[in-house]
C-alpha cells in the first residue's frame, strides 16, 4: 500500500485575513529565530541579531501599520459624516416648522412665523392669480410648542370648507411639515404633507 505523504494532515482552522497575519506571524518569528542562530555563529551580540531580524520584519510591520491608520481614517470618516447628519437634523428640528411652506394642494404657500408667543400662518403665494384675493389671509394660529417636540392648541383655517379646525404641526426628519386637522379628537383627524418653499419663491402681494 502506497502512503500519502500528507493526505491525512488536518486542515488549518484559519482563513482568510486571519490566515494572512498568521502567516506574517510566523515568517517574522522564524527570521529572528534564525538571525538570533547566525549571530551566535557569526559572533555578534544578540542586540545586532535583533536588530537586523526587525529591518528583515520592517515591510511587514510597515504594511500592518499603514492597514491600521486606514482603518482609523475611515472610522473618523464615518465619524465625521455622522455628525454632519445629525447637526442637519438638529438644525431642521431648531428651526421647527418656521418658515415658508407649499400645501398639500400645491396651490398655495403659507408662511408660519411668531406671533405673540404663538404661531401663525400667513398665505404668501398661490399658483393661480384668480385667488390672489387670498393672499395675505391667516389661516393658521395660536399655534404653541409642546415637550414631545411638536406644536399644538392651536387653529387651522380650510378656506375650501370655509371652516376652522384644532390643528398640530410635526417637523419630520425629511424636512418636511405634517400637518393634522382635526375636531377635539385627534383619533379623527386629517393628515397632510407640507413641504418647503424654494427660497426664490414669487411671493404675492396682499390686496
């Protein structure tokens, strides 16, 4: 019977970059060993052995270094750019629902502003001048923060229905504006998404 030099030899349970650092591992160790033999051979001291099997080792280390640095840049990278989005959103949630908002129809604006301590919402452009009448009309107010974040107690006036109703304004982390009508209960309530006005927004001029 013929023998497999071998062929019975457990597999390594390393792989991969594992397998690699081993590898590095044992390369480095078996060139100090060595070099710690030839200087005992050669008559040098065991400090110049360690010294030529570190310069024998300097790619490797050079390598492994430089994979660490990059791992920490990238790490700080990533670190960075978190905090850039969440700055944004701290920004967008600061500003609240203040500013100039399109409806949910697109066919008008409303700029919500302070107003006494409150809220209010003011119509400021409309895409069809055949209600420019409506420029200028408060349509939302009394309108107050509240500890969860978003603003309620206050009114929103439908000049479709030509109605008022309780109303609640939720900045969303889009960067956009929900905004619920409802009647008492919020379990029967409207929801609508607002969305921010282009800065160069024409703005209508009350009549």
């Amino acid at each position: 019977m013929k023998l497999r030099l071998g062929a019975d030899r457990p597999k390594g349970r390393h792989s991969g970059p594992a397998a690699a650092k081993l590898g590095t591992f044992r390369r480095v160790t078996s060139v100090r060993r060595n070099l710690k033999t030839w200087g005992s051979v050669w008559g040098v001291g065991s400090r110049t052995a360690r010294a030529a099997a570190y310069a024998f080792s300097l790619p490797d280390i050079i390598r492994t270094v430089r994979g660490r640095t990059m791992m920490r840049f990238a790490k700080v990278h990533l670190a960075a750019l978190a905090l850039t989005a969440a700055t944004g959103i701290a920004a967008m949630a600061q500003d609240g629902p203040l500013g100039v908002w399109i409806d949910h129809t697109g066919r008008g604006a409303v700029e919500i502003s302070e107003c006494d301590g409150a809220l209010c919402g003011k119509v400021v452009w409309v895409a069809d001048q055949a209600n420019s009448k409506g420029c200028g009309l408060e349509i939302i107010g009394n309108v107050r923060p509240m500890s969860d974040g978003t603003y309620d107690e206050g009114w929103i006036y439908d000049p479709d229905k030509d109605a008022k109703f309780d109303v609640q304004l939720i900045p969303l982390r889009d960067g956009t504006l929900k905004v619920v009508g409802y009647k008492g209960l919020k379990f029967f309530s409207q929801s609508f998404i607002w969305r921010r006005a282009p800065a160069d927004l024409q703005r209508c001029t009350p009549g």
